[in-house]
C-alpha cells in the first residue's frame, strides 16, 4: 500500500503536461471585444394575447473573451431571449440585460441595445370565415366559369382580435382553368393576406370550377300574344318577337314553347296599352320583347 500513490504516475504526468499546455495557450491570447447583431427570441408568451404591431428581432451586443473563442463563435450560439410570462394587454415595457444572451463558455456579455423594448399585444381571439377559391386563366372560347365551390367551405382563424375582427375570409393558391371545356378540380392550400392572423390548423381545400358553355342569344318571331285572365279582347298586333339568352342547345326551342300573354283581370270595357309578358321555356331567360306593349280593346 505504501506505494499506492505512485500508481498510474505516467498519466498524471501528462495530464499535467496537458492542462499546463492549454493553460499556456489560453495564456497567450488576447481578451478582445467585439460587437454583434444577434437574434432576438421571445419564450413563454401567454396562451390569450398575441403579439401586435412591429416587433425587434436583432439585438447589438458588445461581447469580451479570448481572440480565439471570439473567432470560433458560429451563427446562433449566441442568442438574446425575452421572457414574456408578464405580459399583459397593451404597450408594454421590458429589460434587457446581458443575463438574457445565451453565450458560450468563456464568452461575456458586456452591453446590449436597446436595454428596453417596447412591445403590443392585444387579446387572442378566433373566428369562422369562408374559403374563397382563387381562379386564374380563360376557359376556351365559348366557354364561361360557372359555380365555384370549395371543401371545406370554411376554416377557423386565430390571431389578435383587432386583426380577426377585420378579416372576411381566407384564401386558396389559384387554380387556373386555361383552355378548359368542363369541370376543373384540384386539392389546392390555404392561407390567409394578414400576416398577423393565422389558421388554427394548417388545411388545404378541393376547389371545383364548373366551366361551362357559354349562353348564345337568339330571337324568336311570331309569338301570339293572348288575354291572360280570358274574356273577350281585341290585340294589336297580335304577335310579338322575343329576345332570349340560353345555352347553345336551347335553341331548339320553337314558338309553342313560349307563351305571350296580356293581364286584363279586372279591367272594363275600353282602349289599353298593356305590357306583354313571356314565359319562356325552362334555361331560357327574356332579354326583351318587341314591341313591349300592344293596343287591347275589351269589349
């Protein structure tokens, strides 16, 4: 036992040997300072208030240490960090101090700026809105967009209130519908233009375009013109030509599908000028009837 303490005496020798070489190292470099702009991070906001309005996100800092662990110093390790626990609605003031960078070993912090920041918050509200798809490009010729619809039809969106409160709706990517002859579906994101309000969960949306043909316009002539309520009336002219405004295979229709007609209900004998009226077959509207009124005599 008594030659105990001379155990392993060739590894105490060195590790002497190393701790003396890096002490001469450290030694022999300078303490410098140097400045920095690094990132500014915020932790423990409250769940209920949301940050508002232009908010720092660097910080200048003076920072003193060796030459060599300055120089070793890689984008990030240093970090300032604001506790938000204390916040509460409205401007608020807060204190930083060199306490509040995250440094590496061997590195202090001697100064930071601005030593205040002046930060809003605002309670956290939500708010149902609708999805409105967005669409790009032109349909073929003689085709038109028709409905647009979107699932979901609705997302939920989180924020600070003022801003949730202003927005009417979220948004989708475009979809485009060049050249299309029919119906265009696609899975597209969504997203929201303020900034500062976001999705409550990330979603994305099918967006149906139904393109159809476009509407033609066409005339048809020599519609009777009768009394709508019957009895005995006399009609000047007799017959009326109407305007209509259908799709492409609606112009088939023929004069006995359409009805043209004068209300004489409750009128007595005399001389009128009396509105015609049309019904034209079903996804077919009136632009017009010429001419619009005929001379009725009831006898």
């Amino acid at each position: 036992m008594a030659h105990s303490g001379f155990r392993h005496i060739g590894l105490k020798f060195l590790s002497i040997a190393l701790a003396a070489l890096i002490w001469l190292l450290v030694s022999g470099e300078q303490i410098v300072e140097r400045a920095l702009r690094i990132p500014l991070e915020f932790t423990n906001l409250p769940a209920q208030l949301e940050l508002v309005g232009e908010t720092p996100t660097v910080v200048d800092v003076r920072v003193r240490g060796s030459s060599g662990a300055l120089s070793r110093v890689a984008a990030g390790e240093l970090v300032a960090v604001l506790d938000l626990r204390m916040a509460r609605p409205g401007q608020r003031l807060f204190h930083l101090t060199g306490a509040d960078v995250r440094a590496p070993f061997g590195i202090e912090v001697v100064q930071i700026a601005p030593s205040n920041v002046s930060i809003a918050f605002e309670p956290a509200a939500t708010k149902v809105v609708p999805v409105v798809p967005g669409v790009e490009g032109e349909p073929a010729a003689g085709y038109i967009v028709g409905t647009i619809t979107a699932d979901p039809p609705t997302v939920v969106v989180v924020g600070a209130a003022s801003a949730v409160a202003r927005l009417t709706a979220a948004m989708t990517e475009p979809l485009s519908v060049a050249g299309a002859t029919g119906p265009v579906t696609e899975s597209v994101n969504i997203g929201v233009a303020d900034p500062s309000v976001r999705l409550q969960s990330p979603a994305g949306a099918q967006v149906t375009v139904n393109v159809t043909a476009a509407p033609v316009e066409w005339a048809i002539a020599g519609i009777t013109v009768r009394a709508a309520a019957g009895g005995s009336a006399q009609i000047s002219p007799t017959r009326v030509t109407v305007f209509v405004r259908g799709p492409r295979d609606s112009r088939a229709s023929t004069i006995e599908d359409f009805e043209a007609s004068v209300d004489i209900e409750g009128l007595r004998a005399g001389l009128f000028q009396l509105p015609v009226r049309v019904t034209p077959p079903a996804r077919v509207g009136v632009i017009r009837v010429e001419p619009p009124v005929v001379r009725v005599r009831i006898r």
